[in-house]
C-alpha cells in the first residue's frame, strides 16, 4: 500500500457556536481517490475548506506529508502550494485571462520562469480541450470552459493533492460530462483527490473510497461497490434511496 | 431665419470670455473631484468596517450631504460661515468645499459597493492558490475594485461640472455668469442675444461633458 499523504484527525469545526465537523478522522494514502457524499449541510464543503485550511478550526489536526496545516501559520503559503482546490463557484479572475489566470500563481507565488511556466500551462490547456482559450477572458467562457481552467489552474501549482468542492453542481447537464471526463482522466494518472460531488453515478465510477457523512460525523467509510451496494447505516440506506426513482405507471 | 444674437459672440473678446468662464466651472469641478477621489476611496473603506460608529457618523454623513441641497450647502458655507464665524472666503474656494464634501461622499459610497461587490470567493481563490493577502489584494481585488470604478467616477465628474452651474448664485463668475453678463450688456443693440449665447454655452458644456461620457462609456464596456 501506498503511503499515507493526508491525516485528517479529530477534525471539529463549529460555526456560530453550531457544530458542522464533529470528530473527523480519515487517512488518504498517496493515489487514492476519495468521493465524500452526504445531504446538503452535512459538512462536506467545509471539510474540504478545513483540510487547506480556509477556515479555523476548533479542535483536531491536519497534516500532510507530515507536516500540520494549520490556518493563520506561516508555513501555510507552501503547504497550500501542494493542495490544489477547485470551487463549485466560477472562481477564475475576470479581469485576466485564462493563460494569465492559470499563471498568476506559480510565477508570483513559486517565482517559476515565465516562458517554461507558460509551456506548461499551455500543454495542461490541450489536455482539456482549451488551447486556443488561452487568450479569452472567463466571460467569454461556458461555465464548463471555466470549471476546467479552474482545474487547469490548480494543477500548475503542481499539487500532490487536489480537492474539488462540488465543482459541477452550478453547470447545466450537458457542460456536467465535459469536467467529469477531465477528472476521471487526473485519477486515471493517478493523482491523490477529495472529491465532494452530488453525480453518484461518477462517484462509484472514479472513487478508491466513499465517506459518507451525516451530522458533522463520518458514518461509513467504505469501497464504492460496498457503499453503493449495501450500505450498512441507515441514514446511508435513506440518502442513497434519493437517487432512486420508482416507476409512477 | 430668426436672428439668434449670434454676432454678439464675435464682438470684443465675448468668445474668449465665455470660454475663460467655462474654465473656472471646469477648474473648480477638477480641483473638487482630485480632492475627492482620495478623500472618497478613505471614507469608501472606513464604510465597510463593521464598527457601529463608524458606520453611523459616515452613513449620517451620506444621508446629509445627498438629501441637502448642493445650493443650500453653498449658502451655508459662503455666507453662513462669514457671519457665524466671521471667516471671510472667496466664492470660488466655497465651491471647491461643497464639492469636495459632496463628491467624497459620492465617491465614498461607489467605493463601498465596489468593495463589497467583490465576491467572497474570488478572495477565497486567491487564498487557495497560496497568494498572501497582499498579492490578493494586489493582483486581484484591486484591479477589480479600480475597473468597477473608474466609469462611476468618471460620471461623478460630469455631474459635478453640471452642477457648477449653481455657484453664480454666490458671485462666483463662471460660464452661465458670463454669459449673463454679456446678455445684458447687449440689451439694446442684439435683444435676441440670450437664445444665442445660451445656445452657445448649452453647446460648451455639452462639448465638456460628452467625451467625458464617452469615455466612462467606453471604460465600462472594454473592462465588463
């Protein structure tokens, strides 16, 4: 087995004196693909939030490769160089366009050669589809076109871990399959992801391991064919019975 | 075709004067809004704190200058002021205080709403790809902010060189004054003068005004 990358343990985040994360503890070993699933308000989104450290948390802890990811320290800044992290909201910066958008980054924050940086960022755009998007502005894109600069972004950080938070739950249905293809293709490489996705038909497709969590607490942790199968909670049997519809005639 | 005064432009240095009149509405409105962009973008920022007092004593401070108007204010200041305090200030420095105050809290309050029209997550982006909150600030709210305020601006000062048009009622010789004053000189010898001069400034304002408008126009649509 591959090495453990991400420790998250005892993680508890609580909002308003509300607890959203309430003692999540996993392991994502190196090349692992982890889809977490649960009903909306259930922490997904802000367990990915917590794990690079956008938010404060209230107890517990968050290493990667052994170090600790902590909000507000001074190591932050190259600890999150090495997460990369994609938004549900269309987050490139619409006054750049998208080869500025995706170097802005590496050539501020990495202080990487422009001309090399560039090769990169054009090569990673042909993998997707959009090398002769290079010069658009994010107005000019399909929210698709978007999702997956976001990704190509993220990528040229060079991260050992990218996190996706829901990044096709804004898209119309037929932009949805275009980034999904382009996920599938990174876990295909191999890259070590946290996926938080409502598409539960692509989460058994590409995920290593489902969490499922309900209540700020994770309630199974399990291969997909298990999850998806025969799920041992309860609460598990009702969310997954959401997505299956009885003929009405 | 009816006589429209026009050959009253051409007598003396009519031409020249109106146009020395125009610059006195331009310059005042220049010197008010270069004060007020600073000043504007100061009050801008103290209004998104969340501290109670400040937002009161700025959001009272708006109400105020908005709601008065910019007539009232020059009266308050030019002769209010002489008599209360005994502070004797030309016409021309009374405008340049109004307009100040007034373009500030105009400013002021573009500032706002282009700040807090900044989406949260467009920080939240920057924090995720490792940016410090300066290279955030720098490289992508600025930039934002600026885009979104500079056409705003731009029209807060064809606004202001509209309104210039008050301060001949605290003596203050400017464009509409002259023209007055040319009018009434000619009584006798052009009656029909007043429909041609006032054409004539209709025509210098609008001449002021318009690639000012354009310009904001333009700005708008290249940074949309």
């Amino acid at each position: 087995m591959a090495e453990v990358l991400l420790k998250v343990k005892d993680l508890v985040k609580q909002f308003d004196g509300g607890t959203v994360l309430d003692g999540i503890s996993f392991d994502v070993r190196r090349g692992e693909v982890i889809v977490v699933v649960g009903s909306s308000g259930c922490g997904k989104s802000t367990l990915l939030r917590c794990i690079n450290a956008l938010e404060p948390i209230q107890g517990g802890s968050v290493e990667l490769g052994g170090e600790p990811v902590v909000y507000g320290s001074k190591n932050l800044a190259r600890m999150r160089q090495q997460i990369g992290m994609v938004f549900q909201s269309y987050d490139l910066f619409p006054h750049m366009n998208v080869i500025d958008n995706i170097l802005l980054a590496p050539l501020k924050v990495q202080k990487r050669n422009k001309s090399e940086a560039r090769a990169e960022a054009m090569e990673l755009l042909k993998r997707v589809g959009l090398e002769d998007k290079a010069e658009s502005y994010p107005r000019q894109l399909s929210g698709g076109q978007k999702q997956r600069v976001a990704i190509v972004r993220a990528l040229c950080m060079h991260p050992v871990l990218l996190l996706f938070d829901e990044v096709t739950a804004a898209l119309d249905p037929e932009m949805v399959r275009e980034v999904l293809d382009v996920m599938l293709d990174l876990a295909g490489q191999g890259r070590t992801m946290i996926i938080v996705t409502h598409e539960m038909q692509f989460a058994r497709a590409i995920a290593d391991r489902v969490l499922f969590i309900d209540n700020g607490k994770i309630v199974e942790d399990s291969d997909p064919d298990t999850f998806f199968e025969s799920p041992k909670s309860d609460r598990a049997k009702q969310f997954l019975n959401i997505f299956n519809f009885e003929r009405s005639k | 075709m009816p006589d429209l005064g026009l050959d009253v432009l051409f007598k003396g240095k009519n031409m020249l004067r109106l146009l020395g009149g125009l610059w006195v509405a331009v310059r005042i409105s220049l010197i008010s809004v270069a004060l007020s962009i600073p000043l504007g973008i100061l009050l801008g920022i103290v209004m998104t704190w969340k501290n109670p007092v400040t937002k009161t004593v700025t959001r009272i401070y708006l109400e105020f200058i908005r709601i008065m108007p910019q007539l009232v204010l020059l009266f308050i200041v030019f002769f209010s002021s002489t008599r209360t305090f005994g502070w004797d200030i030309s016409g021309e420095l009374a405008s340049v205080i109004v307009f100040t105050a007034w373009g500030t809290a105009e400013m002021g309050d573009l500032v706002r709403g282009a700040l807090i029209s900044i989406p949260k997550h467009q920080y939240e982006s920057g924090a995720a790809l490792a940016l410090s909150p300066f290279q955030t600030y720098f490289y992508i709210i600025i930039p934002q902010t600026v885009r979104r305020l500079i056409p705003l601006s731009i029209n807060l000062v064809t606004r202001m060189i509209k309104t210039t048009s008050l301060i001949l009622m605290i003596g203050v010789v400017e464009v509409l004054k002259v023209a007055q004053q040319i009018i009434e000189a000619n009584r006798m010898s052009s009656p029909n003068a007043a429909f041609g001069i006032y054409l004539v400034v209709l025509i210098m304002y609008f001449m002021i005004c318009w690639p000012i408008s354009m310009l904001a126009r333009y700005l708008e649509k290249k940074w949309r």
